[in-house]
C-alpha cells in the first residue's frame, strides 16, 4: 500500500500553468495573483504552479495548443472557450466589495467623459472618438455595447471606436489626455486607480448610470464574477482537491471563492449580441433548413423554372406581336404619306392644266402682236433697229407656250412627240447659258462645254431647255466652282451628262431623288427633279443621279439624261454622235 501510493504520487505530480487574464497588464496580474500561486505551491508540495498572465486572444490560443491546464477569467470567455474545449467550472471569486463576500453580480462596464465633457447623453456620443479595450473584451466592451444599442446607438455606425488593447488602464489616460471623449472600461477600475494615486475619480462621469450595491460607477447590469476552470488535462483528484483549497482559504491577503455562479444571464447576453458560439450564423440556418426540405425545395425551384420559362415566352410574344403592330404601323404611314404625295400630284396637275389654259391666249396675242409690228415696221424700214427686239419677243413667247404644252404633258402622263427634231445640242446649251446669264450672275463659276459643234440629240429644244435651266440652277445654288456638259453614245442610247463640284447629294437624298415636295432648299418647292424626270420620261427618256469626286478634295455630283437613239431624216447632215 505505501509502495503504491507513492507510486501514485510521483506518477501524478508535475506542472501546472494557471493562465489569467491580464486585465490591467502582465506587471499588475503578477502582484495581484502570485500570492494565490504561492499559496497552493505551499498546499501542494508535489506539484508545481505557475502563473502565465495573457490577454484574450493569446490565452484562446494557448488553450487550442494545450499549454495551459487552468483559466481564471470573466465568464464569458468561459463560455466562448467552454463550447470548443472541455472545461470544469471548479470555483467563482468572490467580491471584496460586496457584504458577506457573494459572488454574484459583480463584473459590469461603465461610459466615462471627462467631468468638463459637453457630453451629457449618450446620444451626443455620435460622432465621437470612444475608446474601449477589444471587441470581445466583456466588461471592457460588449456590455457597455449593449447598452448603448439600447439607447438607440449603433456603435459601429454612430461612432469612432477605438481598440486601445490591454492593458486597459491606457483607456484612462487616453481620456483624461483628450484624445478620446469617452471610453468603456470595466466596473471598479477608475475606483481602483483612484485608490493606486494614478488618477482623481472626480474629474469624470458616468454616461447612462444605473444604481448597483457597490460602491463604483456603473452603466450597466452586474454580471457573475470570474471563475476558476479546469482543462480536459486536469486529472480528477487534483481539480477536486483544488477547489477544497480554495474554498477553504480564510486568509484576508488572498482573494476569497465560492461555488460556480450561473452562466445563464451570460449565455443569454451573448446570443443577444450575436457572439455566443453554439449560435448558427443565418447562412448556416438556412443550409440547415434547407437540407430538412429537400423535396419542398425542389419542387419550388420546378414551380419557378416553368414560371420564367412562361414569362420568357409571353415576352417574345408580346416581342414580336409589337414587332408585326410596328410594321404594320409603319406601312400605314407610308401608304398615307403616298396617298397625301397623290393627291398633292394631282392637285398639281389640276393647277398646271389650268395655268396652261389660263396662259396660252395671253402667250398667243403677245407673239401675234409682236409678229404684226415686226411685218410693218420691217416695210416701213427693212433695218429698223426694233426689228431684232421684235423678232426676240416671239421667240420668247412661243418658248413661253411651248414650256406650258410640256407642263400639261407632264400633268397628264402622256408621251408628245409632235415637236420633237434633231437638234444641234452646242446651240441649245449655249443658250441656256446666255439666258441664265451665268456669267454675271455668278462669275466664280466656269462652266466647260465639252459637246463637238456638230453633236445632235433627237428631242424638244424647249423641253431640253427646261431640263438644263433646272439642272444648271440646283448646281450654281449648291455653290459649284465648276460645271461640265459633255455628249455621250451608250449602245441604243445617247446621254448628255451635267458633272459640278457642288458637294453633291447625301444617301437619304439619292435613295429617294424624285420625291415630290422635299427640298433642302428653304425656299424650294421640290418639284424640280420631279418635273425634269417626268419631261424625260414622257420622251422614253430617263434621269440618273450619282455622287462622284470632282477632286481630292471636293465632291460633286453627277446627273445623266439618257435618251432613246431614233433614227429619222437629219435635215443638219450631221451625225448624231457628233463625229
């Protein structure tokens, strides 16, 4: 028996490192706990304990890697650290400040400004730099964030936080230094560094203070005080010895303990905040609800499938259903614009007819006037010098009447070839040019007349007239520098092209060259280009527009009229290509 119990002993002792947190620094929890350390080095003399002071995060870190075997801390890093690791809750502290030693209600966080602060609510913090210890620091942080989301803060939104880390006497020195404007420190700490000589209580106060049994300034609710816990290494008969001891210590010098307090009020706080550990993020909850309902699921998914399946089809539909009422929309619109360009023809034609009828006596009587004083003046005096003026006033007046048939030709559709002849096209051009009086009109303009003298072309000279007058016009108002004729023979028929520098046409222009009334002139009709098409036609001839380079820097355009090549008689003898 004596053998195997000492066997026992020397197989069971060995080192044990209590880890606490060091709240107030490494130096400060050394001088507050070495005491307790000597004194259960003192009540087991086998064994050996060590004090290992660390912040949260380190004493989390050295739990994970097994390098401690004892934690004395605030309750809920016990909780936080209880969910991971196996730990045994063997002891709670006991407060020196509360009668009869109880251990309940004791850990809490208090809002502190300086006393000159203009601070007075916690509302007035928005804006502010607040200091505190650690996100996950208890009395150093989380209750006093709670109760400010009560006043109606968000603290990660509505102020500047600052972390300061540990040790949390920094915080202090902080605030009396102005560099914050208020700071979350734990209960009790501006009574201990008052009691230290480190600080004057009275230069601050508490923000949302609440009344407590003790004697310290408080914004929140008491909490359980530390405990004492034992990890999984803990062999059984050292834990239940442990806590003998230290619920035997009378000793004034050395803190007291009692039995575990509850960890429920802690718990709830934590899941409150949203930092208990066993609590599910929303993501985690929904995969878990998720994989209960897989059947529901799948068939919601099916449900929304076919549905936009079924939208997507009614969208190409109601597509190209507006697509069809577009199109049709839009040859309604032409077949009006066509049937308003009609019935503006026709109008036309009404109003050319009765022009032409207006017109034509007047046009008669002025030839016939003029013909009879030239017969008697031309026997009164053969060189009379009115002759020629005379003889150039009938002239003009047939021309006039000979313009108006050509107009009810064109009113009417109809082919005329009653006047049509072999004409010496030089002539006619030179002509046009002369009446149009280019020359003074428009002197920056050289025109070039590249037609042989002899050249001929089978058609009406007034009609021709007309067409030049009309083509030579659009080219000098189009700010031509230089304008060409030129005869051409293409097989069966003869062409007389008209080329400027003008700038010529754009695409929608020569798409659409002959529609009626559309002119980029302000003060044009539109009917010009119409007109000269319909002359030619009405001699089976045809009118053609195209843009060409005039030059590498200019543009011009390029009209063609074509007429049929018929042979008659050629009273000049001349042949019809000019040559």
């Amino acid at each position: 028996m004596l053998l195997l119990s000492g066997w026992l002993s020397s197989a069971w002792a060995g080192q044990w490192t209590i880890a606490v947190l060091a709240l107030r620094g490494d130096a400060h929890a050394l001088t507050q706990w070495q005491p307790l350390i000597d004194h259960l080095n003192r009540q087991f003399p086998a064994d050996s304990f060590q004090l290992l002071p660390l912040d949260l995060a380190s004493m989390s870190e050295a739990v994970s890697q097994g390098q401690v075997d004892f934690l004395l801390t605030n309750p809920a890093q016990y909780v936080q650290l209880d969910n991971s690791y196996p730990l045994r809750w063997l002891v709670s502290l006991r407060s020196a400040r509360k009668p009869q030693n109880a251990s309940s209600s004791v850990v809490g966080s208090v809002i502190l400004v300086r006393n000159d602060s203009p601070v007075t609510s916690a509302t007035q913090l928005i804006g502010k730099n607040v200091g505190a210890v650690s996100p996950d620091a208890f009395g150093g942080y989380l209750l006093g964030y709670k109760e400010l989301l009560a006043a109606g803060l968000h603290p990660e939104k509505d102020l500047h936080l600052h972390f300061s880390g540990y040790p949390v006497d920094a915080l202090l020195y902080l605030l009396r230094d102005r560099a914050l404007d208020a700071v979350i420190v734990p209960v009790c700490l501006l009574e201990e560094m008052q009691a230290e000589g480190l600080l004057q209580a009275s230069n601050y106060r508490a923000l949302l203070a609440k009344h407590s049994d003790q004697p310290c300034l408080t914004s929140s609710d008491l909490y359980p005080n530390w405990s004492f816990a034992a990890l999984g290494s803990v062999p059984d008969w050292l834990a239940d010895e442990l806590t003998r001891q230290l619920l035997q210590m009378n000793d004034p010098a050395l803190p007291s303990w009692g039995a575990p307090a509850s960890s429920r009020q802690v718990d709830q706080l934590l899941r409150d905040l949203d930092r208990h550990p066993a609590q599910r993020s929303l993501w985690q909850e929904i995969r878990s609800w998720a994989l209960q309902h897989l059947l529901l699921l799948a068939v919601i998914a099916g449900g929304m499938v076919l549905l936009a399946a079924n939208h997507l089809w009614i969208g190409y539909l109601v597509r190209r259903r507006g697509q069809q009422i577009e199109q049709m929309h839009q040859t309604l619109r032409a077949r009006e614009t066509a049937l308003a360009r009609a019935q503006r023809l026709s109008t036309l034609g009404e109003m050319a007819s009765g022009f032409a009828h207006e017109l034509n006596q007047p046009l008669a009587a002025i030839r016939h006037y003029a013909e009879g004083c030239r017969i008697r003046l031309e026997r009164s005096d053969p060189q009379h010098s009115l002759l020629p003026i005379l003889e150039q006033i009938g002239q003009q007046a047939q021309r006039g009447a000979q313009t108006i048939v050509n107009l009810r030709q064109w009113a009417s559709k109809t082919p005329h070839h009653e006047s049509t002849q072999w004409l010496l096209l030089r002539p006619v051009v030179e002509n046009v040019i002369k009446l149009m009086r280019i020359e003074q009109h428009y002197p920056q303009c050289r025109i070039a007349i590249a037609i042989a003298p002899k050249s001929q072309l089978y058609s009406q000279t007034t009609l021709l007239e007309q067409v030049l007058t009309n083509l030579l016009s659009n080219s000098l108002q189009a700010g031509a520098q230089q304008i060409t004729l030129r005869r051409e023979t293409d097989g069966d028929r003869q062409t007389l092209i008209v080329e400027d520098d003008g700038g010529g046409l754009s695409a929608a222009q020569l798409a659409q060259p002959f529609v009626p009334f559309r002119s980029s002139k302000p003060e044009g009709l539109g009917l010009g280009l119409v007109i000269c098409q319909r002359l030619l036609r009405s001699q089976q001839g045809e009118l053609t527009l195209e843009n060409y380079s005039a030059s590498p820097q200019r543009q011009g355009l390029r009209v063609t009229l074509h007429l049929p090549n018929i042979y008659k008689e050629n009273p000049h003898g001349a042949d019809p290509s000019g040559r």
